[in-house]
C-alpha cells in the first residue's frame, strides 16, 4: 500500500523556504552593495564638478556672491550685478548690440574663442571651468580652446572679486571673474561665457514688455537700471522663462517682494517662471548662439545636452513637445463630446424637433436644440460613452499633429529665416517684415502637421457620423484605415483636404497681421499692462479670424464625410459634391456657410426653419427633392 510521507515534504519545504529566503539576503545585499557604490560614485563625480547649489537658481546664486563685495578702484563697474563695463558712461549705453563685439568665425564655420584659466584655482575647480567650456561645443559652433601667444583677443578666467564679466568681444585681454568663494557652480560658469559671446541677461531684451511686467514699486532705490530695456538682437526667438539669464523674480527687491511678474495670459502656459534650480537646467539654445556667431552650421546632437542650461530657446524642445502633448490630449478628451455634437449638426442631423419662441425683439423664431438637449438625446441612445466616438483617431492626430509642428518649426528656426524664405536682410523684431516672416514659418509647420494628420481627421468624421444611420463601418484607427484604403485609395484619406489647409491659412495670416496692425497703431508702448493687452488682441483678433474662415472648416468636415457609403454623407443629409467647390456654392445659395457654429444659440426665424427638420423627428429621412436646407 503506498503511503505519502507528509514528514518528508514538510522539511523539504522548509530546506527550499530557507533557501529562497538566503536567496532573497544574498540578492538584496547585492542590491545594497550596488546602490552604496553607484551612490560613491554619484557623490565623487559631483565633488568633482561642482559645489551643490541646493535650490538656488542661477541669478540668486550670483546675488549671493556679488553681494556685500567691497569694490575697489581697480574693480569694474557692474551693472545688472554682474555685467562689467568700463566707465560710468557705458552705463545708459546698450552692451553688444551689433555685431561687432561678436566673436569671428573660421573658415570651417566655427568659431574658437581663446581662454586662458590662471592659476587661482585647484585641479577641482578648474574642471568645474572646463565643463563649463566643453558644453558649447556640443550643440552649437562655438569652441573655447586654450589661448596661445598669437591670440590677440582672449579670456583670462580669474578668480577676482565676485563674479562678472564683460558682454561680448571687448578686444585683448578680457576678464572673466569667477571667485571661488562663490561663483564655481555650472550654471554661472555658463552665465558668464554667455555674457562674454555678447548675451545679455533675459529680462532686458527689447520685446520683454509681452512677456513680463517690471514693478519699480519693489525695486531699490538706484537699482531701476537693472530692468532697462537693451536694443537686443533677440533673432525672432521667443522669450524664456527658464532661461540660465533670466533674473529670479525678487531680483534687487527692496522688501522680498517681486521685481517682475509674468503677465496673466502667460502663467498657464509657463508655470515654473524663475523657479528652476541651477542643478535641473537641461537645455540649451545653439539656434541663437549659432544665430548671432554669423549662423554657424549646427554640429548635431552629440552627447551631454543635459549640461546645457536654457538662454532663449529658438525652437521647440522636445520635454516642451511632451508638455504640449499631454495638454492637448487632456484638452482633445474634454471637448470630444463638443465636437461630436457640431460635426452632426453640420451634416445636418437634427433628431429633436424645434420650437417656437421669440428672440429678443419680440419676433417668432424656430429654436433648435442646443449642446445639452442634444448630449441627452446621445446618451439615452449610446450612453455617456457614447459621446465619445472617434476619439481615438482623434487623439492620434493630436499627438502626430504636435510633434510634426514642433519638428518642422525646429527646422524653420535652425535654417533661420534667410535660408527657409529667401530673404537677403534680417527683418527688425516688431516689424511688419519680422511678422510676415515669423507667420510665414508658423504657416509651414502647421501645413505640414494638417497633410500628415488629416488622414486621421477623416476618420475621424466618420466614426462620428455613424451615429445618423447607427452604422459600425469604421470601428478602429487601423481597421478604418485599412476600409478608407480598399474602398477610396489613397485620395479617400484627403478627403476635404484643401479646404482646410485654406481655412488654416487665412486664419493665421489674419490673426498675426490683424493683431500686429492693433499692437502697433492702437496700443501705446506707455500704457499700463501693455504686455496683457497685446496679448488679449492676439486673443480676440484669433476668435475673429476663426469665425471669418468657418466655413473652410464646415465645407471641409462635410467633403471629408460625403459620399462614403454612411447615411450622413448621402442624401437627404448632403447632395453628392463632386468637389468642394460644389460644396461651397450650395451650402452659400442655400444660406448654411454657418451651419453648426453655434450650439447654444440655434435660432432660425419663422417660415424659414428647415422641413428637414420637422420631418426627420416625425417621418424619418425624407427624399432630395424636397428637402429645403436651412439648417443653422
């Protein structure tokens, strides 16, 4: 008879319960052993490069080390806190506004800029300056080697009283200061070679009253200089919050209040303004360096972008190109039942009947069902889920979308204006030209974005005018891309392309120029808030620009859906439009180029409600020739 010896299995279990537990001591120690030693090694680098900064940004730590300083004749005088110049009459002049204090350029297109580190500092406080140096190199043409006894023009690196230096190329021997009781981080380091290839610091540049507001009223008394603006050669670039030369916001503050505050249309966009620590920096802008050193041809990405600290991005970057991914698809999610209801109302489904009332002058009109009365008739049919059908083709556009813009507007920035343009002369910030040229590149980037999308949009459309006829044609991005391609070919998926990518167009053309026509003529430069009223213009003239080109977007939408085999792209919804031309001419003779503009306001005056719309609640579709379009 067999016997099962539950003895042996219980020491058995426990042998391999006592072995796995030693298993779990060993592999922990390991782990243990490894952290420790990836934490030695951490630390010994960091000892290395730099002195920890904590929390401080850039500016504080230069505040902290130039304050208290007793100067002496043989110092220069610093303005901004560490800018130097040679007299008290440089200090109403504008530091490297034009070329000339730039540094030239060689033959191979780069640009060598001698130093020479004296002997001040240790071994470890002269990596800490090479790093400094070395991070140049890598994502622009700017390449500081040491100097030799040809050189006419060089930096001497010293360690003298506080930390500064001298904007641009000054000629022979240029000093830049870097104390060691104070200055030897990577981002001051950094901070003083930008000043000495001619950067200036952020808050001064000649378009910053967009940006930002300065308030004198905290500002001490003899420091208002500080905040005055330079002639800056800002190279079309957009202000930067986080740039390594940007102030922090209390700079030279007499009670700890704020010195400078972003303007309100800007804090959603730029949260983190002033606050970014010396340690975090992560980007760098080669497109201006390159810009303002005689555009410099690029040397591409190579290793160690996370040393470079940001001085006025020209271009998007790519942790920017997440942030805006991610807002857009939050903001896509919660406006996808908005414009599942337009996209039907455009087409022309209207399930619920209207009724009579009056507007505002006493006189009898048709009102049609607004966005909630609509959003309820949805849900009780396919529940709140419902509401957002298509959404997933709609989030892939989205994302390829931004990503495709970003790019292409990186590449607008990199090859500047003159290559990407054909323009001889470099346009003047502000100028109609400098608009011109900027909408010109922003055009391109969002044209670009449109043709790869649109295949997506289409879908889209579609998935979202199925409801009309509770059709399930188009159930999934890849499975609807595999259906438009079999039954349409290649040209289904740009469907209603054109008039889109027209509608684009104009709206950018007539917001930037409308807006810069206000900005110029009507706006006076002394005007309180003048940066926050630019901004609502831009807002406002954006909202007119998108009502004039509506319908672009409204021919667009129905070309893209019509004749594809669902109920809404087929009669009664919509005639069969050869083109979009044909689109356009009907919907304008029969008085529909606004149809689905509004969903709150859908009144039509009596006698001209459509019959569509009477007969669909009550007898279902009815056939072409008396349908009577009037639908808003």
């Amino acid at each position: 008879m067999f016997r099962f010896d539950y003895t042996q299995v219980h020491i058995e279990d426990h042998r391999s319960a006592r072995r796995s537990n030693m298993s779990v001591v060993k592999v922990s120690a390991l782990t243990l052993l490894f952290l420790s030693a990836c934490c030695w090694a951490s630390n010994e680098v960091k000892e290395i490069t730099e002195v920890d900064s904590g929390e401080l940004s850039v500016s504080e730590l230069l505040e902290r080390a130039n304050s208290n300083l007793i100067r002496s004749n043989n110092d220069p005088i610093l303005i901004g806190g560490d800018i130097a110049i040679g007299s008290e009459a440089e200090k109403n002049a504008d530091p490297c506004t034009s070329r000339g204090c730039m540094w030239g350029k060689w033959t191979d297109g780069k640009v060598y800029i001698p130093y020479y580190i004296t002997n001040h500092f240790s071994s470890r406080e002269k990596a800490i300056i090479t790093r400094g140096l070395e991070s140049f190199s890598s994502f622009s043409c700017i390449n500081f080697r040491p100097s030799r006894s040809s050189d006419r023009d060089w930096l001497s690196i010293e360690s003298q009283n506080g930390c500064y230096s001298f904007v641009g190329r000054t000629g022979g021997k240029q000093v830049v200061s870097l104390a060691r009781s104070g200055c030897l981080y990577h981002g001051t380091v950094q901070h003083e070679l930008l000043h000495a290839l001619g950067f200036n610091h952020e808050q001064t540049r000649s378009d910053r009253d967009n940006h930002i507001k300065v308030l004198l009223h905290n500002v001490q008394s003899g420091m208002e200089h500080n905040f005055r603006k330079i002639a800056t050669l800002n190279q079309g670039t957009p202000y930067d919050y986080n740039s390594v030369m940007q102030y922090h916001k209390t700079a030279f503050s007499k009670n700890n209040q704020p010195t400078m505050a972003q303007h309100a249309l800007q804090v959603l966009k730029h949260a983190q303004m002033f606050y970014r620590p010396v340690d975090t920096s992560t980007t760098f802008n080669h497109h201006l360096i390159n810009t303002q050193h005689r555009r410099c041809g690029l040397l591409g990405g190579k290793k160690n972008q996370k040393s470079f600290l940001t001085v006025s991005p020209g271009s998007p970057k790519m942790a920017d190109t997440c942030g805006q991914v991610l807002l857009g698809s939050g903001f896509t999610v919660l406006s996808q039942p908005l414009m599942y209801i337009k996209v039907l109302i455009q087409v022309g489904h209207e399930p619920l009947p209207p009724t009579m009332g009056r507007n505002l002058f006493g006189r009898q009109v048709y009102q049609l069902p607004g966005l909630f009365a609509y959003a309820k008739h949805i849900i009780q049919i396919d529940g709140k889920a419902g509401l957002f059908k298509g959404l997933g083709p709609r989030l892939c556009a989205g994302t390829i979308g931004t990503v495709v813009h970003s790019k292409v507007l990186q590449w607008c920035q990199e090859q500047g204006t003159s290559q990407v343009l054909g323009i001889q002369q470099k346009a003047v910030e502000g100028s109609l030209q400098h608009v011109v040229n900027e909408t010109t590149k922003e055009m391109i980037a969002r044209s670009c974005a449109t043709i790869v999308t649109h295949p997506f949009h289409v879908i889209t459309l579609r998935c979202m005018v199925q409801f009309i006829g509770r059709e399930t044609k188009y159930s999934g991005v890849f499975d609807s891309i595999i259906t438009v391609y079999r039954e349409e070919g290649v040209l289904g998926f740009f469907a209603g392309l054109i008039p889109r990518l027209l509608g684009d167009v104009l709206s950018l053309w007539i917001c930037n120029l409308l807006a810069h026509l206000i900005n110029t003529y009507a706006i006076d430069d002394s005007m309180s808030h003048t940066g926050e009223i630019k901004n609502c213009s831009q807002a406002v003239t954006g909202f007119f620009a998108s009502m004039l080109t509506y319908p672009f977007v409204l021919v667009s939408n129905l070309m893209a859906v019509n004749n594809c085999g669902l109920a809404g792209g087929l009669p009664p919804y919509a005639s069969i439009y050869p083109t979009w031309v044909d689109c356009w001419r009907h919907l304008s003779r029969e008085g529909n180029m606004s149809r689905g503009n509004s969903l709150f306001f859908r009144k039509r005056p009596a006698g001209k409600i459509c019959f569509l719309c009477l007969v669909q609640h009550q007898c279902g579709p009815v056939s072409t020739e008396k349908q009577l379009i009037g639908i808003v």
